[in-house]
C-alpha cells in the first residue's frame, strides 16, 4: 500500500484561515441581526420586545390549575375563562416588572368586558398573597403553577407575560413584559377591539 500524499503547505496554511474566519463570520451574523433589530426599533417603531408566538391563532392550553390559598379566588381553570375575553397574566412577587405593571392590570380589571386571571409562576404562597395584599388583586382567578410546567404549555418566555384569549378559547395577542402605555394602545387595546367589534378606551 502506498503512503497517503501529504498536503501541501499552500492547503495547510489556506485551512488554517479558515477555521480562523469561522468567529468572524459567526460575529457578522449576530452584528446584522443586532443592527436590524435596533433599525427596526427605531425606524419603525416596533418594539422588539414583542416576540411572536406560535400559539397565536391557536387554542390556548388547558388550564387545570390549583387555586393560591388565602387569595379567597377560584382556581384557574378552563371554565374560568370559557365564553370570555380574558387576559391571562403570568406573575410572581419576586419578579420586579410585574410589580411596575400591577397598577395597569388593576385598571384593566376594571373593564367589565374584560375577565383578568392570573397564573403564579414558581412563587411561594405568602409572597404571593402579600404581594397582591399590598398592591391589590385584580384576577378573577389565580392558578399556581409551582414547578412551571404550565409556563412551559403556554410558552411563556419570561414573566410577566400575558395572552389575550378570545371567548372562543382562541389566543389573539401576547405580550411579553410588563404593560405600559404604548403596548396598551398599540397591542393590546387594537386586539380587544377586533374581539369585541367596538373602541376600547
């Protein structure tokens, strides 16, 4: 058996450019992807904390969760938000964000067209309650999900996150982060509009 050719230097030093473009090539790629999203948050306005959803236009995940005991609301579960246009915020009281966008969701509770619910992520009992003990409890129904595995079904990427659910079970809108007043009027209020057929303000 004759011995393999031996590569030429010219081959060596040519894959040895190679694999030294490969970081620069990978780092390109992030750059343009960052740049896009930065020109397109600036440009055109949209906020690139909106990440889309694949469970919009879908069914929203069955709910069978426990209720928060003390918080003296029912348990989050699928007759809770049937035949409702419901929003469905995922908190916990040790999640700053939620605590600035309590005060909004209090003001959403208000709108009688509009059925609140929450799910409580990996959260303590009494956190929860004193949290909501101090800043007011909006949700009609509260679930808590102490392992996550709900988070998981609704895909929740970080909390707080929020699902506007047609009455019809259907998710229409998500919001990842807290509500503040431009993802109110630019989100949320255009999405319960089409839902309802009518103005919200």
């Amino acid at each position: 058996m004759s011995p393999a050719p031996e590569t030429s230097p010219a081959k060596r030093g040519f894959g040895r450019y190679a694999v030294a473009l490969i970081p620069l090539v990978v780092f390109a790629g992030i750059a343009a992807t960052a740049a896009k999203m930065l020109y397109d948050q600036g440009v055109h306005g949209r906020d690139i904390s909106e990440i889309p959803s694949a469970l919009i236009g879908t069914k929203a995940p069955a709910l069978d969760l426990p209720p928060l005991e003390g918080a003296n609301r029912p348990a989050l579960t699928d007759s809770a938000i049937k035949g409702k246009l419901t929003l469905v915020n995922v908190f916990a009281s040790w999640c700053i964000p939620c605590r600035e966008e309590h005060p909004i969701l209090m003001e959403l509770a208000k709108d009688n067209r509009l059925n609140v619910v929450a799910i409580n992520y990996k959260d303590k009992n009494d956190n929860a309650l004193r949290f909501l003990g101090e800043l007011g409890n909006p949700f009609a129904a509260i679930g808590i999900d102490p392992k996550g595995q709900a988070a998981i079904d609704w895909g929740v990427y970080g909390i707080p996150e929020s699902y506007l659910v047609a009455p019809d079970g259907t998710i229409l809108y998500k919001r990842v982060g807290p509500f503040d007043d431009i993802s109110l009027k630019e989100g949320l209020f255009p999405a319960m509009e089409k839902a309802l057929g009518r103005p919200v303000s």
